[in-house]
C-alpha cells in the first residue's frame, strides 16, 4: 500500500510542476527567443533550459539549489499553501516543485542525461519488478 501511495504521489508531483512549469512559461514577458507550447515533452524541457542556462562548471551550485529548493517544498508541503488558496505563485507548493524541476532538468542537461529516454528505461524495469502488483490504480 505505501508503494502505490508514493507513486501516486510521484504522478501527481510531476503532473503539477509540468502544468506549473507551462504556466510559468506562459505568463512571462519573454521566453527568451523560444517558442514553448502545450505538449511539453520533458526533453523539451530540457532543451529550453539548456538554451539560456547551462553552465557545467557550476554543477555544484545547481545540486546545492535542488536541495534548497527540496527544502522549500517540505516547507510549502508543511504549510500546506497552495497557488489556488493564496493567489500568488510565491513560496507555494507549485513554485517550489517548478524549481525542483528545472534544477533537475539543468542537472540531466550538465551531464548529458536524457530524462525522457531514463523515464521509459525505468518503467520497463518498473512493469517487469510489479507486474504481478496494481501498485498504481
């Protein structure tokens, strides 16, 4: 039971930062010359950060942020404060799982992982390991 729940929570997780991530890009003055739009692709993800924020040689700083970021959900989480009660995007659970997100997807970008390819590499060990498991119905 702890194992469906945390996919559960792992599916809604990257539900909500994706729709925050394209609301984000939908509402900022500039995109910074590149045109997103709704059927984002986590390889298009990566590919959008990668064009205005990809400095290898901080690759220390990017993994220190993540856990900052990692920090500001769990206080987020334990506020329990959310963009649709407050109004504002600002210390909320999706701002904080939009930063966690991109600071992963700068990390895969530093070190040449292709998160989408690592997605279906690891379902097909995951349908293979609970096959026999409803571990997420």
């Amino acid at each position: 039971m702890k194992l469906k729940a945390m996919f559960n929570q792992l599916e809604n997780f990257i539900k909500l930062a994706v729709t925050y991530f394209i609301y984000k890009l939908k509402t900022s003055k500039m995109l910074r010359g590149m045109v997103m739009c709704e059927n984002l692709t986590i390889r298009g993800l990566q590919e959008y950060i990668k064009g205005f924020d990809h400095q290898p040689d901080k690759k220390n700083d990017y993994f220190l942020k993540l856990i900052e970021e990692v920090g500001e959900l769990a206080d987020a989480l334990r506020k329990n404060k959310r963009l649709n009660q407050t109004g504002n995007i600002k210390g909320t659970v999706e701002e904080e799982m939009y930063d966690i997100l991109y600071y992963i997807s700068a990390l895969a970008n530093i070190y040449e992982v292709d998160l989408e390819q690592c997605f279906h590499l690891k379902e097909e060990i995951n349908r293979e390991k609970y096959k026999n498991k409803d571990v997420r119905a």
